[in-house]
C-alpha cells in the first residue's frame, strides 16, 4: 500500500467533496471515516460502510473501490475514534510505505450565538466537544501514521512532506474580530487554531517528515452555513467541490515555512 490520504469525516458537505476529489484526482489509496449512528435530524444520511461506500462513489464511476477504505467513528467517544484508529492500522500491511500523505480533519459544529445570554451550557459542550477535543483525540490517535523520521523513500519520488491539515474558520483569529457574536464558534476556533500549532511544534521536536496547518475554506454551501447562505456577498458563498479543490490545492502547496499556521482558500494566511 502506497502513502494514503486520510478524511475524517467524509460523508457530507466539504468532507464528502473532499474525499471524492482526492479519490478522482490521484491514485492513492483513500481512508474515509463515518459516523455510525447518524443524530437524528439526518436520518436518511446513510451510515452502513456499504451505503456508505456506494454514497461517495456513485458519481465516480471509474475509481477503483478498492482503493476507498471506511472506518466508523463516532467523535464524541474516545473509546471510538481509538478503535478506528487500531481498525486502520490493522489493516495496514506490515512493512511498507503506508504512512499518511494528506490527513483533513473537519469535525465541527456552529450554535451562532449573538449575545451573552444566547449562551447555553449543553451547545457550549457540544461545541467544544467536536471543534476541539475531537480534533485533539484524532491527534492522539492518528499521529501514529504519518512518516516517522526514518522513513524510507520509495524508489523514484522525491521526498514531501505530510499535510496534517484541521479545517479551521476565520472567526477563530483573536485579531480580526470586528463584529463579536458566536462566542463559543469563535472560542473554540481560537482553541483549535492553538492546537495545530501546538501539534506542528511537537512534529519539528521529533523531527517527522510532516506539517501541520489549519484550513479556512470561507463560506462552504453546506448545512453548517445554511442560515446565513442569504447574508453572503455574493461570489463568496462555495459550493463543496470548489471549496475541496481549492483547499486540496493550497495544503499541496505548503511547506515547511507555512507551517503550523491557518490558511484560507485563496492560500493567504488568517493572523491569529
């Protein structure tokens, strides 16, 4: 098995765009994860690694399926986002190549709160919950796979870096606050934005082959943002499969002086 791209998760929205664009674009053995219990306002989002399987290929009719592999993954549960990590690594064949080429993490959830008494402790949790700690617990488990220091270079490539890449926002840069609102968005973007670069010091003190940045890929066309799809100027609100390509494109684009920083779609950095 070759260096792998790694989505989590790819069933909706950017992370489904995402997925099925590294899967049309390149050749790499692709690993998805999905949540095996959908909540209930998306019922009808399928959830077996089949449906889900047949769901991201459906409009790619000349990828290889073997090449997509699906992990279940439910990130309010360390016990879960452990077993699909020891899942993927089970699966791995001994004594390859097989360490992360791309990693995109999106987890993430928005309760726009507008005032101090929109604030509610149960959307606060959650918030945190998916748009911090998930993210830290998929750092904790997942880190195992990208290249170790030694890792050998296959025959006739040249040697790259790993992407670590978290999707990020604007909203979470301290500085460029201007307008107030969405306390714990903006709170926990600000957190995770410490996160990427904290993680990013970790990877140069073991000296790994690898980055890691964060991503604000602007207003994305997704249920995330559908409230505010009507207040977006216009040419700035994205459909997924630009927004995958755009980010795809930018991540290709770093190295090791971008690191441990947050970029947007257009590949400009958003101050912390």
């Amino acid at each position: 098995m070759a260096p792998f791209v790694l989505i989590s998760p790819a069933t909706r929205g950017l992370s489904l765009a995402l997925i099925r664009h590294y899967l049309r674009e390149t050749t790499l053995p692709v690993v998805g994860t999905f949540r095996p219990h959908p909540p209930t306002t998306s019922a009808s989002e399928p959830r077996t690694e089949d449906s889900v399987r047949t769901h991201i290929l459906r409009p790619l009719p000349d990828v290889d399926p073997a090449r997509l592999r699906l992990l279940p993954l439910d990130f309010t549960s360390e016990a879960s986002i452990a077993a699909a990590a020891n899942a993927l690594a089970a699966a791995l064949p001994p004594d390859t190549h097989a360490y992360i080429r791309v990693a995109f993490f999106l987890a993430g959830v928005l309760h726009p709160e507008r005032q101090p008494g929109d604030l509610a402790l149960e959307r606060i949790a959650e918030t945190f919950q998916l748009n911090v700690i998930a993210h830290l617990l998929l750092i904790k488990h997942f880190a195992r796979f990208l290249p170790p220091a030694n890792a050998p270079q296959l025959p006739g490539t040249q040697a790259e870096l790993a992407k670590w890449v978290h999707v990020s926002a604007r909203v979470g840069s301290i500085s460029d606050n201007a307008l107030g609102g969405w306390y714990s968005y903006r709170a926990s973007k600000a957190a995770l934005n410490q996160a990427v670069r904290t993680f990013d010091l970790h990877l140069q003190a073991k000296r790994l082959p690898a980055i890691a940045v964060g991503v604000h890929p602007g207003t994305v066309k997704t249920d995330l943002s559908k409230a505010f799809w009507s207040s977006v100027k216009p040419g700035k609100l994205f459909e997924p499969p630009y927004a995958a390509e755009r980010l795809a494109e930018v991540v290709r684009g770093l190295g090791a002086g971008q690191r441990g920083r947050i970029w947007d779609w257009k590949g400009e950095e958003v101050k912390p």
